[in-house]
C-alpha cells in the first residue's frame, strides 16, 4: 500500500499526510504480525482478539525439542544388545545398561535378545521322532543306502548387527544349513557307522560344518549343540533290515559258542 492511499491518514486529495495516523497503521501492522492486538480504544483497534505470545510459541517449540530430544534414551537389559543405525546404516552395538542415540528418524535402536536358546528339529515336530517329516530326515550314505536321521540343533546369537542385516529368519536359515551339513557328513561314512558307532562323531562334525557355513555367510548364528534324536533305516524297509541285523548278531552268537566247544575240548 502506498503512501497515497487514504487509508495512511491522507486528509483529503491534496492536503499533507496525517503523520499520526500512519504511525497507528504501522503499530497495528506490527502488532498484527508479532501475534499482539491494538490497545482498546485506539483507531483501527478492531474487537479483541486472542493470540498466542510470541514467548509462548518458542516456550512451546523448546518443549517439543525437549521431547524429541529425550526420545533418543533407551535401555538394554542384561543378556541383550542394542543395534543403532543412523539413517539405515549401522553405527555401533551398545551393551546393556541406559543408552542414547539421536531421535528418529535420524537414528534408531533394535535391541536384540543374546540369551535365548532356541531349537530347530529336523525331520520331526514338536519334540516327538513319531512326528516324522521324511522329506528332512532320509538321508544317502557313502556305501549307497538309505537312513533315515532324526536331529535337533539349539542355537543362538552371537553377533546382533551380523543378525539384523543378514539373518532375518534365523529358524529358516539354521534349519537349511542343517540339512545341508548332516548330508555332506553322512554321505562321506557307511550306514553302519552312522547307525551306530558313529553317531556322536556325526553330530560333532555337522555342528562344526554348520558353524562354518553360518560364519561364512555373516548370520551372526552360533550353533551351541547338535543332538541326534534316532537313527535307523527308513520304514520301508526297516523289518528286512531287522532280519539281517538277528541273522548277522545269530551267527556271530554260533560262531562264539563254537569256539567255546572247541575251547573245551
């Protein structure tokens, strides 16, 4: 608006400008601005009117900072980590006890659980060999027959950034390189030593294998036991096989007394 206008206290077309009443135009625009109204009973006071203080606007602002700023406190209990990110990237694993990261959405916080044993089961479910899954358990030995292997793995962190990034499904990835692990070990040893001798030996090798292949691929995973549940040969022909174990244990029971007789004589 320019000084011409009546508005800014012009008395007339061509009478000089009301220096008054264009200073109580400006007050009233500044007031206006700053959220403050005219005093009551000056000209160009309309009716009152309420507005928030300027001071109360940054009182309000610094409470909110304070707010988004306390947001950043977390806390780790014992037997867990603390994974911070800063805009997706990883920055640092933090130990338990009372922390502090930067405010979303600059940082943010995935507290792992370190201290809880969980157990994949190959080839059964719910903690019961009868629950068979032969698809899991059936496995080909050096001298090309058929076991059938019942397993449990129990397993836990180890690394937490290693896990965010890279193990999202632990229970999936675990159960996959068990199978994979117990193949290649059984697969290198004949089905009379899997069945029976060796199967501590089995279990020592595929809990060594897996280990490595979970490093290998930075899940974060420690495998703390390998426990086979049952080994036998498939169901199929389990009865046959039944039959050639007594005829082998009955001729060998012959051959002993035998040798006692003679022995003896």
């Amino acid at each position: 608006m320019s000084l011409n206008d009546p508005q800014w206290g012009k008395r007339g077309r061509s009478g000089p400008p009301d220096l008054d009443e264009i200073w109580r135009n400006v007050n009233r625009r500044l007031n206006e601005m700053f959220g403050r109204t005219t005093p009551p009973g000056e000209p160009g006071a309309g009716p009152p009117r309420r507005s928030l203080p300027l001071g109360g606007a940054g009182l309000l602002a610094a409470l909110v900072l304070l707010v988004w700023l306390a947001s950043g406190f977390y806390i780790v209990d014992e037997g867990r980590r603390g994974v911070v990110t800063h805009f997706g990237r990883f920055t640092e694993t933090t130990l338990p006890g009372l922390r502090y990261h930067l405010p979303f959405p600059i940082e943010a916080v995935e507290v792992i659980d370190f201290s809880q044993v969980k157990t994949v089961e190959i080839g059964y479910r719910n903690n019961n060999p009868k629950n068979k899954i032969a698809k899991e358990s059936l496995m080909l030995t050096d001298d090309e027959n058929i076991i059938d292997i019942q397993f449990a793995v129990q397993y836990n962190l180890k690394n937490a950034a290693e896990y965010v990034f890279n193990a999202r499904k632990p229970e999936d990835i675990v159960a996959q390189v068990a199978a994979t692990a117990i193949s290649e070990v059984v697969g290198r040893n004949k089905m009379d030593f899997a069945l029976y001798e060796g199967r501590a030996q089995i279990a020592a090798e595929t809990e060594k294998l897996m280990q490595a292949m979970l490093d290998r691929y930075g899940t974060g995973i420690y495998v703390q036991k390998v426990t086979l549940q049952n080994t036998q040969p498939p169901e199929q022909v389990q009865a046959a096989f039944d039959d050639a174990v007594k005829a082998s244990q009955d001729l060998e029971r012959q051959k002993n007394e035998g040798q006692a007789y003679a022995n003896n004589i």
